[in-house]
C-alpha cells in the first residue's frame, strides 16, 4: 500500500499516519498477516522523522490493530481480540474434567469412549443453546442501526444483531452490561480500543466497509467543473476522504477536504458547489443554499467480511 501524508491539512502528521493504518485496516486495504514498512521505510516514504513512526505504531500496537515479530518485521493483527482464560478460570476447568475422567473410570469408560461422549455431548449443547447476541458498536446510532441491518441479512439464522454507539456505552452501565453478555462484538478498527476498555472480557472483531454503492454512483455522477467541499469528522480520517473521493471520481479537479472543526468551513460551504460530508456531518445540509448539491459519503458493512470473519466466530 502507498501511504502518503497531505501536507496541506491542519491535522497533524502522526495523526494523519495512525489514520491511514486504521482507515486501510477498517475499508479492507490492509488484511491480518500485511507486513507495514519498518519505522525506518515508513519514515522516508512519508517524510516524517522516524520517532513519528514509532510513536504511531506504539499506538496501533496498544489498540491491538499491529504487531511486531522479531527478525520479521511490523504485521497486521487479526480482526479478533478474545479473552484468554484466567488462571483461576483454568483451574477450576481442569478440576470439573478430573472429576469426569475420575467418573468415567469408576464406570468403566475408556478414554476413547470418554472423548466420543464429551465431543458428542458438546455438539448436542451448541445446537440447544439459544441464538447468539451480536452488538455492532458503532459512531452515530442511526447509521449503525442501518449497519446492523445490512449485517442481518449476511448472518440469517446465526444470530441476532443490535446497534449501539462507544457514547452510549460510555453513558449507560445497563446498557454496558447487555452489550457484555453478548458472544461478541463488531466495532471498526480505530474504535476497538475504547469498545474493549468498555466491555473488558468480551469477543470483539472489526469488520471491513466498503463505500456504498449509491455513494459511488453518486461520486461518478459529478459535473467535472464543480467545485467540491469534502467534510469529514474524525481528523484521522481528513486526508483519506480526498483519495478515496478521487478514486471514483476522477474526473473531477476542484476537490477540497478539510475538517468540520476547521474555522473556514462555512466559507467553504458557501463556495461550493457540491458538498460531501461524512457520516454524521448531515446538520451541514442547513448551511447550503437551493442550487448547492450534497450527499453523504456512505459506507456498508462488506457482507464478503461478515461471512469469512463473522460467521466462523459464531459456529
């Protein structure tokens, strides 16, 4: 993957940088298993100083989204952050089978037939128990309801789905509670970090988005000579709308992207042609004149990632 770095933006360099990592991460760029440039390589390819490299990837690194090898190299980390057992935990487990074998041998049961009873009284509890829960934590409610939608169609009979937001986690231990009896959790990749603080010894996976297919219509659809205004909300994420914008609508010269936090913006607006505002960014509507055109840069859930990803956690 080539990463570059807009020099123009406000955002600072390192944070541009984390941005891109989890961005590639979270639309599908990068797959558990990539090898990241070393600090050195990345430094030189983005022109920061090396100590930027490695203050980023000390971040990812503690966000559990890279890891390093060594001899090797910097990875990507895979999508799933289990809870390992506890000691304790393990204890009583090993306690609970020597009081089986310990039965088993008093009945006379050999240790084949022993294993054949468990495996096949293990598969008789899996195929009983109730459904699985899923929590799709996400940023805005609305559109994670409308994620967790798309979701449930990928995932049918599997389990059942529900939508929240890392606020209204924050906001609501008895909402953090149900979120914790869930078997597992789907958040995006820049948002792990804060959900596992959140819901400690809970399954969470992130999942990849793509870019909707009525936002890419919509990117194509653009007169060349309009002047376009991309809005984005996470700063992380300012430079990467540019590109991704580009990508399906190249035929367009006048692209400008900047930050809703920036004390231009309404200069901006005012001046544009088109507006193309993140998700949750839709109160900027209120700002544009009758002529003014503007649409949300919207992404879905990749059913392709629910199905190699998801599915496998819930069998």
């Amino acid at each position: 993957m080539d990463f570059q770095l807009d020099r123009t933006l406000s955002i600072p360099l390192g944070t541009q940088l984390r941005g891109l990592v989890e961005y590639a991460i979270t639309f599908g760029a990068l797959k558990p298993g990539d090898r990241l440039p070393s600090t050195r390589e990345m430094a030189e390819q983005v022109g920061v100083a090396p100590m930027t490299v490695a203050q980023v990837y000390r971040e990812l690194k503690d966000a559990n989204l890279i890891y390093s090898k060594p001899g090797s190299g910097t990875f990507i980390a895979e999508n799933t952050v289990t809870p390992a057992l506890s000691a304790a935990r393990m204890t009583e487990l090993h306690e609970r089978v020597d009081a089986l074998i310990d039965c088993g041998v008093k009945m006379g049961i050999s240790a084949s037939e022993l294993g054949a009873l468990v495996s096949m009284r293990f598969s008789e509890r899996l195929r009983s128990k109730r459904n699985k829960r899923v929590v799709l934590v996400g940023n805005f409610i609305e559109s994670s309801r409308d994620y967790a939608l798309a979701i449930a169609d990928t995932l049918g009979d599997a389990a059942g789905i529900e939508a929240t937001t890392v606020q209204l986690l924050q906001d609501d231990a008895a909402l953090r509670q149900r979120a914790a009896d869930a078997d597992l959790i789907l958040t995006f990749a820049h948002r792990r970090r804060e959900v596992s603080q959140l819901l400690p010894g809970t399954p969470i996976t992130n999942i990849s988005f793509i870019p909707s297919e009525h936002t890419r219509r919509a990117l194509a659809s653009i007169d060349p000579l309009a002047k376009v205004l991309v809005v984005s909300i996470f700063p992380e994420f300012t430079a990467l709308m540019k590109s991704g914008v580009q990508r399906f609508a190249s035929h367009v010269d006048s692209v400008t992207v900047i930050h809703r936090d920036e004390a231009d913006l309404s200069a901006q607006l005012h001046a544009a042609d088109v507006l193309i505002y993140a998700t949750g960014a839709d109160d900027l509507l209120q700002q544009l004149g009758a002529s003014q055109q503007a649409f949300e840069y919207r992404h879905v859930p990749d059913a392709g990632d629910i199905q190699r990803v998801v599915l496998p956690l819930l069998e």
